[in-house]
C-alpha cells in the first residue's frame, strides 16, 4: 500500500483546490521528447492528483488543461492536448463507481463536435457524483467568462427581466462556469512561474496563492501536501483584520 505524506488537519484543509498544471512542455523538452509526451505525462499527473484530493476529502478541484489563449499553440501540440482529453472522458465514463462530479467550464462552442458530445454526457452522467468535484477548465478564460456572464445578464436586462440595479456580486458569481461552487481557497501553480494567466479571475479574488519549484508531470502527492502545509499555515482575514 501506498505511504501517504502526513497531512493538516481536516479543519484546514481547503475546501477548493485550483491548479495550473505548468511545466510539461519544459518537462518534455529536458528528456528531449516531443511536447506531446510531457502533456501526457501531465495528464497521468492529474489523474493522480485528482484520486488523491477525492480521497483526502477536498470537495472541489478545478485544474487548467487549455486556456483561451492555447489556440496559439502548433496544432499538433493543440490536436495532442484534444486527444488526452477524449481519453480522459473515456476512462471517466468507466469509472462511474469513484463518485466524481465532472464538470468542464469554458466555452464549448468552439470545440470539436465529438469531443463537446463526450463532455455533455460525462456531466450528465456523473451529476448526480458527491465525494468531489472536478473542474476540467478547457478553452478557459477568465476575461472571457466575465465578457459571457456580462451579455448573459445584458440579455437579461435588455428582455426586461432584471433590473441593471439589482445586480449584485452573487449574480454575477450566478452568471459564471463556476455557478453554485465555493469559490477556490488556494491556487497552486508549479513550474516556479508566478501569475494567475486568466485562471478563475473573479473566483480567485480571496485565494491563497502557492507556487512551488516543480514541472506538473513531477507533481506527486507530497507536493501537494506541502502546498496544503503552507496553505494552512496563512492567515486568512477577506479583507478584516
Ligand atoms: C501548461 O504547460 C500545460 C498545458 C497548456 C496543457 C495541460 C494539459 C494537460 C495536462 C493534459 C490534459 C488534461 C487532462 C485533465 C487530461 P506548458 O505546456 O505551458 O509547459 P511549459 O511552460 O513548460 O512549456
């Protein structure tokens, strides 16, 4: 059996991870494999991670697969990073048994219409999954989130259904992918950059941010304890004192 790192206790743990899985083109690049492979190698990362939040007790974790800007990636890398995903779905929709909720957040429209299907019905098909949630945030931005959330709203305005003054910060957060979840308490990026790059903008507003020193597919489980250490250890105010 697998030794696990020894964790905070449960009152301090977070009630949503956010992760931006960076590092696997670099990871790639110093074993002198093509792109594709430290992006596969990320994906078997996030499968553990994701098994491993399940069983810890987090009951949300959102991860960035592909950001609004990757469309300015060589095709073959986007193509790639497509493929991982339809096998991630797959696998998903057999493991129905593990009692996770997939959700995808990001605008569908202009993915591929195979893909969009696979991801329509692993959502319905796993709704009614407790232990955790999981956010797969593809074709994400979160500029653009708030630019959907603001025509959604405008609609609704414009229809004579709301009034412009009625709307308040938890329409707003309504108006989002995220809809009805608690905002992330910690967002970990590893790779050693520091910056949110148009991940969860609105949502993160209060977050804890943990950068660690490590490339996504070498992320492992005491990583991630170890963000969970330094996350418990801030003091969190929201703006009191
Ligand atoms: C950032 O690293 C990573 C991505 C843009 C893609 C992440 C996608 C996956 C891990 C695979 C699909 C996900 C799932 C959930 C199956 P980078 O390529 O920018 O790394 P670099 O900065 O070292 O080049």
């Amino acid at each position: 059996m697998e030794q696990f790192p020894q964790l905070p206790p449960q009152q301090f743990l977070p009630r949503h991870i956010g992760i931006i899985m960076d590092g696997n083109g670099r990871w790639a690049k110093q074993r002198g494999l093509p792109r594709s492979v430290g992006h596969k190698a990320g994906a078997e990362t996030f499968r553990k991670i994701a098994t491993f939040c399940r069983d810890i007790g987090i009951p949300y974790l959102t991860a960035y697969a592909f950001s609004t800007e990757n469309w300015k990636r060589p095709q073959e890398e986007v193509d790639a990073i497509m493929d991982l995903l339809r096998e991630y779905l797959d696998d998903t929709a057999k493991h129905q048994g593990e009692d996770v909720r997939t959700c995808f957040i990001g605008d569908r429209e202009p993915l591929a219409a195979d893909l969009r299907e696979k991801i329509r019905r692993v959502e319905e098909e796993s709704a009614h999954n407790r232990t955790i949630t999981v956010n797969i945030a593809l074709n994400y931005g979160g500029r653009d989130e708030l630019v959907h959330a603001a025509r959604r709203l405008a609609r609704e305005a414009a229809a004579g259904r709301l009034d412009p003054e009625s709307i308040d910060e938890k329409m707003v957060s309504n108006a989002l992918y995220t809809a009805g979840q608690p905002d992330p308490d910690v967002i970990i990026r590893p790779s050693g950059e520091k910056r949110l790059s148009n991940f969860l903008t609105w949502q993160s507003a209060y977050a804890e941010f943990v950068f660690l020193d490590v490339l996504w597919p070498d992320f492992d489980q005491n990583h991630l304890c170890s963000a969970l250490w330094e996350y418990a250890r801030r003091d969190r105010r929201f703006g009191g004192i």
